[in-house]
C-alpha cells in the first residue's frame, strides 16, 4: 500500500453504497470508510502512521472512487448502454496504458534504460495509478457519458490490469535473480593484493582493546591494507529514542543521549589514537547500528552490502571477568550473532576475547604475537586459511599452521574407512587438499610460516591436542564448520554451549580451556540461490551513519 489506492479496495469501495443502505441513518462517506477499514486488516489499517502522501493516496482516493459508485445504481440502464460502455471502458484503459508506457520509454531512454525495463516500469504504473479515475471524472463533467459508463469504465480497467502484472511481475523476479552474484564475497575469492574491507562490530568501550589489535594484525603489510567500518552495535530503547533528532534524510537521525554520545566519542578516540601512532596502512570510518534487537541483524547485514565488506567481524556475547571465566553474556548480542551468520552477505567471524585486549598494542618492531590457524577442512577452514594468509605478513605476527588430519593406522579411524563418502564430500576434500597445497607453496616453503601435523584417531584425541595450546598461543583462527563431518570432531556437538562458534570454536571458548587463548570463528559467505526479499509486500531497512 505504498502508492495508489490497493486493487482489491476499489471495487470494494464501489459497492459501499450497498453497505450504506444497510445502516439505517449513516452518511456514505462514513459507509465507504467503514468498508475501507474491513478490506485493509481491519483496524489494523488504523493504526498505521500515515504520512502525507499515503493519507491522500489511501484514503481521499478511496473516498473519490466510491463517491462515483453513489451517483448511480449500478445496475440502471445496464442493458442499454453495455455496447457503450465497453467501448469507453476499453478507450479510457487503452490511453492510460499507451501515455504511461510511452513516458516511461522516453524517460528511460534519457536515463539510459533499456527498453523492456522501461515497458516494465510503465505496465507497473498502470497497475498503481489515478489517471482511470480522472479520466472518469473528466468524461462525466462534460456530460459525454453518464455516470453508470464511468463506473464499468474504471471496472473494466482494474479487470484487465489484473491480467497481465502477475507475468509482468514474475519477469522483474526472473531477470533479477539471472542478476545475482555468481561468486563469493569471500576472503578466498579475494585478491591477496587488493584492499580488504571489514566491518567491525563492538557493543562499546570494553570491545576497544581487543578490536584494535584485531585490526593491526589483519592489516597484514601497509600495502594495499585495509578498510575498517567500526560500527557500534546500540540497542534502541525508550531512552534512546526520546534523544533521537531527525537528519535531512529521511530515514537517518542522530542520538543525543548523553551516555551514548560519551561512549561513541571515546571508542573513536582510541581508533583514532592508533592509526596516528602505527596505523599506517588502516583507513578508519565509523557507522552505526542503532535499532531492536529483532531488526540490529539485518540492519548489520543491510549495512555489510551497501559497504561492499568481504568480512564482518561480531564481538562474542559473553565477556571476561577479571578472574578469567566468561560472564553469562547478553543473550540479546547472542541473537544478533546468530542471526547475522544466517543473513549475511558475507564472510562472518566472531572473535571471543580471552586476554587479546590486554596484550600490549603490536607495532612492527617491539610485540610479537603468536598466531595458530586450525585446518581440518570444509569451506570455513579454507576461510580461516585465507585469512590467515593476510595475517601472516604482518611483521609482528608469528603464525603456525596445524593441520589435524585422520591417523589411519589407529583402530577408530579404520572402521570409519568403511562409511560410504558421497560425492560432496568428496569433491571438499579435493578442494581442501589444492587449497592447502597452494597455501603450503605461497607461504609455509618460503619460511614465514610455520606448519605442523596432527595424525588423531578421534574427537577425544583432538580435545587433547587443543588442550596443549594453553601459554602457546595468544589467538586461534578456526573455521565455524571445520571438520563437521570429520571423525576428529564427532560427539563433540554432545556438549556443546554455543552452536554458532563450531565444534572447535566452542571447545577453544568454554570454561574448561585456557583463560589466555582468544578466538577468531570464521563462516564463509553462504552464497544463496534466491533473492531475499521478494515475497515481502513492504519492507523498510535503514541504517545511520556518522
């Protein structure tokens, strides 16, 4: 109900006299509104907030459409006058359709639109328009027709209408979806040599720390570096939105709340403070996510495309106290993050922070920290690696690479040689095998990197292994699905907490690890077949920027 009056009102509104000779003593205005409201939802259809524009379209046209139903029976003279009416009903529609067809393919044509597209708009407009209704209104003040021709006039217009934008429609949805991105907006798809855009969320001042050492390692070397969007994550609540100025756009405002204000103002400072002291190589810019919880996901992934980011970066949901444990988290961040994994138009990475914001700051020359990459295999895995890549060539980074891989020689893993490996299993381990093998030739032959095998029987083995990265490393890069079908990782789901981190990634944040050892859980974009969106009658998304 965006433009125009809905197809379904107006011959509804066409009959409400009929309503009106039922109540005994009521005007037919109120009627013909009564009759509105029953068509839209009911009350529902009051309650909406109204602006100008859909006050005029929705409501006074409708009024205007059944004020002509009231002038005359609609059955009087019919016989008399069908021939007529045809004839004008078929006129009235012919040169609405050819005037609104015509103007959009002489705009389209200015603008450099192709000519279906063009044809398309202009079908559309017939579909959603009021040139029927003044060309009625127009005939029957010359007193060329009379009131009954007007009335199946317009009746025959919105009939034939009908007819053809249900293909209309269906081609628009045909041609975009033959327009939708055939690869991955992934890190792996990326060119190494090319800038990488990441959008970093934090849910304010205590996500600082860890975030900006986040942002240093994965700059990697200064050139061509990387283009972060730290967005703040704000939950909108009565508080807040009292505080809430509008911007000249529309859909944009700004927040006044004091406390907010004070958090924003110090989570740039410390960013800013960074770049200036050894931030060479990091181009920074700050956004916003100010909405409900229900709708901050899709905001961040509405957000993430406008951006064109190759990675979205979340802050885990649960904290760390200062003896080390996690706190029990905002279950609300923990939504959005699921949420978002779901959505999002791209690579996703939770990081859980476990001492990585308490490390002193990495510059080039004075910290070292030292980095593991887990690869097991599947396409997350071989996220994780690209990325890791990235890392690598930071200065200040001392990245080791561990491959876990099926020890076949043990009992367990003989009788898992039996299972039957379908065909999809089969073609991500050959992707898994020359992804790695062209990772081990860029980066482990030449010395940067170090690499090491794990040969393991089974989960428990594997538990063990991850166990000893206690004190070893500062930061664990994992694929979120990395070896889910793996036997090195079966039964681990038994007992997890946080199905969004991953088998691995859950086992690496639990309690009953190490308290020094941060996370990075990577998701690789899910690139969909369908186009989001299309079966919704109206949808408004908005961000606000600063």
């Amino acid at each position: 109900m965006a433009f125009g009056l809905p197809m379904q009102m107006r011959p509804a509104t066409l009959c409400a006299d009929k309503l009106a000779n039922l109540i005994v003593g009521v005007a037919k205005n109120f009627a013909l509104f009564i009759a509105m409201v029953i068509v839209c939802n009911g009350v529902h259809f009051l309650l909406k907030p109204y602006s100008q524009p859909r006050l005029s379209s929705d409501i006074l046209v409708g009024l205007i459409v059944g004020n002509i139903g009231f002038v005359r029976d609609l059955f009087e003279k019919f016989n008399k006058t069908f021939g007529f009416i045809i004839d004008f009903g078929m006129m009235s529609y012919m040169f609405a359709l050819v005037g609104k067809v015509v103007g959009a393919l002489f705009t389209g044509k200015m603008l450099g639109i192709h000519w279906p597209e063009s044809v398309a708009i202009g079908l559309l407009l017939t579909t959603k328009g009021h040139l029927h209704i003044y060309l009625a209104i127009k005939v029957m003040g010359c007193g060329s027709v009379t009131s009954i021709s007007s009335v199946i006039g317009m009746i025959i217009a919105i009939f034939i209408t009908v007819l053809y934008t249900p293909s209309v429609v269906a081609q628009i949805i045909k041609r975009a979806k033959k327009r939708v991105p055939t690869h991955r907006l992934a890190l792996q798809s990326i060119d190494p040599s090319s800038e990488l855009r990441i959008l970093l969320c934090v849910h304010g001042t205590h996500n600082v720390p860890a975030s900006i050492n986040f942002v240093e390692i994965s700059k990697g070397s200064a050139d061509p570096g990387i283009l972060v969007y730290v967005t703040d994550m704000i939950e909108l609540t009565n508080d807040i939105s009292v505080t809430l100025e509008k911007d000249e756009g529309v859909q944009t405002a700004t927040v006044k709340e004091k406390e907010v204000m004070e958090m924003r103002e110090k989570i740039t400072n410390s960013f800013q403070a960074h770049v200036l002291d050894s931030g060479e190589g990091i181009t920074l810019k700050r956004t916003m996510a100010l909405s409900t919880i229900n709708n901050m996901p899709q905001d961040i992934c509405i957000l993430a495309e406008d951006l064109m980011v190759a990675l979205i970066i979340l802050p885990f949901h649960r904290g760390q106290r200062h003896d080390g444990t996690l706190d029990g988290g905002n279950q609300g961040f923990r939504y959005v993050n699921r949420k978002v994994l779901r959505s999002a138009p791209c690579s996703v990475g939770i990081l859980v922070d476990r001492g990585l914001g308490t490390l002193e700051r990495i510059s080039r020359c004075q910290v070292t920290i030292n980095v593991a990459v887990i690869f097991i295999g599947g396409k997350d895995d071989r996220e994780a690696l690209a990325y890791a890549g990235r890392v690598s060539r930071h200065p200040g980074v001392k990245l080791t690479v561990i491959r876990f891989l099926v020890d076949t020689n043990a009992e367990s893993s003989r009788l898992v040689g039996y299972r039957i490996i379908l065909p999809e299993q089969e073609n991500e381990m050959q992707l898994d095998d020359e992804c790695f093998a062209n990772f081990y030739e860029k980066h482990v032959i030449g010395g940067r990197i170090s690499y090491m095998e794990k040969h393991l029987a089974n989960a428990a083995e594997t538990f063990s292994i991850l166990k000893s990265f206690e004190g070893q490393y500062s930061l664990v890069i994992v694929g979120k699905e990395g070896g889910v079908n793996s036997i090195l990782t079966r039964g681990m789901n038994d007992w997890q907490q946080c199905p969004e981190l991953g088998p691995i990634g859950d086992v690496l944040s639990g309690p009953d690890f190490s308290m020094t050892v941060s996370v990075l859980i990577i998701q690789q974009h899910r690139l969909k077949g369908e186009i989001d969106g299309l079966d919704e009658d109206f949808s408004v998304m908005s961000y606000n920027k600063i």
